[in-house]
C-alpha cells in the first residue's frame, strides 16, 4: 500500500505540467482502487471531483498550478485569508472552494505551497508561511485569517499561536493538532463526523478547549469536497457574522 500511495504522490506532483483536474481525478480513482484509505468519502471522490472541476471550468477558472494561487483583488479586500495545503500538495480546487466563501466577507484569498506532505508545522513550513504574510504586507494586506485543510489545519493550530498578534481569526478543515496552544483568536472548526484521518472527537475537543465554533458534517475526511455547500455556508456564517 505504501508503494501505491508513493505513485499517487509522484503523480500529483506532475500535476504542474497537466491540466489539474485530469490528474486529480486520476489520483480519486486510485486511491478508490487502491484502499488504501478508510474512510467513507473515498467511494465518492472520483466523481465528486468530476463534478467540482467541471463546475471551475464552467465558470473559466485557471486550472494553471502556480504558487502561491490568488482569488481576489489582493490590495484592495478588506482582508486576506491564507489557506495551508493538506497532504499532496497544493491545488487550486480547494483554494477556490474557499476563496468563494472569503469573497462574501470581501477578502481575497492566497494559498502557498510547502510541498506535498504538508507539514507546515515544520521549519520550512513557518518559514513559507511567514514570508507570505511579509509579502502580502508588502502590497499593503493589513488583515489576515488563517485558514488549513486537514494536515494544514495541524499546522495552522501550531502555528497561529507562534504568530499571535498576525492574524484576526482561524478556520479548520478536517483537521487540528490537539495539543496546539491556544491561538487566542476566534476558531471555526468544520469536521466530518465519520472521519478516519483526523477522528472528529479530536477536532471538537480543541475547538471546546480554545472556545471556537465547531460544525459537524455528514462525512469523512473529505468533507470540504463532499460536502461542499455546507462548509461554504459554516464558513460565509462564521465570517459574516
């Protein structure tokens, strides 16, 4: 198994040089075949992200793979939200997925990269994180919310506390680090009930611990995607609000 999941690494990684759809789909039907994951939104992954892309290119979004992707008019939103990758790297889809969501509450929205495992808890990953925050400053960014997906949610619960005073609010997906400090700003936690990879009762026992909003899902790990609609709603909630 951990050969099959090392494949379907390298091939997301080729992913900059492709159209990001065709690979991402490709790599939700191997992970199917392949079971190496146990949870229940694996079944509907490949056509989840069918449908999901097909909705992107409908509406003329640049599948392009760059780093860091943008949504928004950068220097002149109220605000910015940094999204953290998960594990295999950074895509455009779930950028966009959030950037919709920022977009109600006039921010814009910027995704770096870190590479394909994700761990932004690392060095390099503070290091990344940190020089965007110095580069959108540059442009004259002066309200930022940090937001993560699954391992990017890890990292952001790490991390925000280390850069307290730098971001006004946190958003998790799937995932938190249940020994993470206290950012000591508002959290909205949106979880997947049946999740395998980041157990919900982690997630909500961290969302309680720092006094966050915690919203769960119907689903797995994959929740962002499966349910799309619902975590677009929690989040436009939490931030309009």
């Amino acid at each position: 198994m951990r050969k099959w999941l090392g494949v379907l690494v390298v091939t997301l990684g080729i992913a900059s040089t492709v159209d990001e759809g065709h690979v991402a789909v490709t790599a939700a039907h191997a992970i199917r075949v392949t079971g190496y994951y146990r949870d229940p939104d694996v079944a509907k992954l490949p056509a989840a992200m069918s449908f999901a892309y097909a909705r992107l290119r409908a509406q003329d979004v640049d599948l392009t793979p760059r780093d860091p992707i943008e949504f928004g008019d950068i220097e002149h939103a109220a605000g910015v939200v940094i999204f953290l990758h998960g594990f295999a790297g950074s895509f455009v889809l779930p950028c966009w997925e959030l950037s919709r969501a920022a977009a109600h509450a006039k921010l814009a929205t910027v995704c770096p990269s870190t590479g394909v495992n994700g761990d932004w808890w690392s060095a390099s990953g503070e290091k990344t994180l940190r020089a965007t925050v110095a580069n959108l400053r540059r442009r004259g960014v002066q309200s930022f919310y940090l937001a993560g997906l699954s391992n990017g949610g890890v990292g952001a619960t790490v991390l925000a506390p280390r850069m307290r005073g730098t971001f006004k609010g946190l958003i998790l997906l799937s995932g938190a680090s249940s020994s993470a400090a206290n950012p000591g700003i508002p959290v909205l936690a949106v979880q997947g009930r049946r999740d395998t990879m980041m157990p919900a009762s982690m997630v909500r026992a961290y969302t309680q611990r720092v006094g966050g909003r915690y919203v769960e899902l119907d689903a797995g790990h994959f929740s962002m995607l499966i349910r799309a609609e619902e975590t677009h709603d929690a989040v436009v909630s939490w931030l309009t609000r």
